[in-house]
C-alpha cells in the first residue's frame, strides 16, 4: 500500500514540474512574452524617475509614467531597471514598450540598451 502512496506522489510532483516548466516557457499553461500570445508596441512617457547616484556603471532607477499604445488608453506604470547613470532617464523622456495584448501592466522595455539614451 505504501508502494501505490509513493508512486501517486512521484507522478503527481511529475506533472507540476512540467506543468510549471511550461509556464516559464510560455506554452500551452500560460507565460509571458514567450507564449503565441499578440503582442503590442506602445510609449511610455516619463512623469517620475528616482534620482542618478553618484556611482559609476549601471545602478537600479525607478520609472513613473504614461504607457499609451494602440488598444490601452493612458495608464500610469512604474518599474525598476538596471541603467547606466551615464545615461540616466529623464522627466519628458519618451521610451518605446511592449506587453501584452490588454495587459498594459506586464509592460517591458522594447529594446534595452539597443537605442540612445537607455543604459545596458
């Protein structure tokens, strides 16, 4: 009888550990960026940015703004990045994004550190 107990555990910690292997891949249980899920581009506009230390390389900053795109009316975001303080983000400053279709909080940085005036 413990035999059969122990089997049933084993094929059930199985199946989680494949169920949430594919959620970070973003296959059929959900996921991110990754899954088949549209995606769309918007703009963020600055309104809030946590001030520039005064240590070199690439320090944490916190955004504040305005992400507006095709299908999202205005909806304020904020999130936390590794920037390099040579080029610290600024109030006014207009940054590409993307994120789901709908779901303007899951938002990221379309291209980090590929474009002028963003750390990476």
């Amino acid at each position: 009888m413990l035999e059969i107990a122990m089997l049933i555990m084993m094929v059930t910690t199985l199946i989680a550990m494949v169920v949430l292997y594919l959620r970070g891949r973003g296959g059929r249980f959900g996921g991110g960026f990754g899954s088949s899920r549209p995606i769309e581009t918007g703009s963020l506009s600055v309104t809030g940015v946590s001030p520039c230390p005064d240590a070199d390389g690439e320090q944490y900053v916190t955004i504040t703004g305005e992400l507006s795109g095709p299908s999202v009316p205005s909806t304020v975001v904020y999130g936390r990045f590794a920037w390099d303080v040579r080029r610290w983000p600024a109030i006014g400053d207009d940054i590409a994004v993307v994120y789901p279709v709908g779901k303007p909080d899951r938002w990221r940085l379309a291209h980090p550190g590929a474009r002028p005036g963003l750390g990476g």
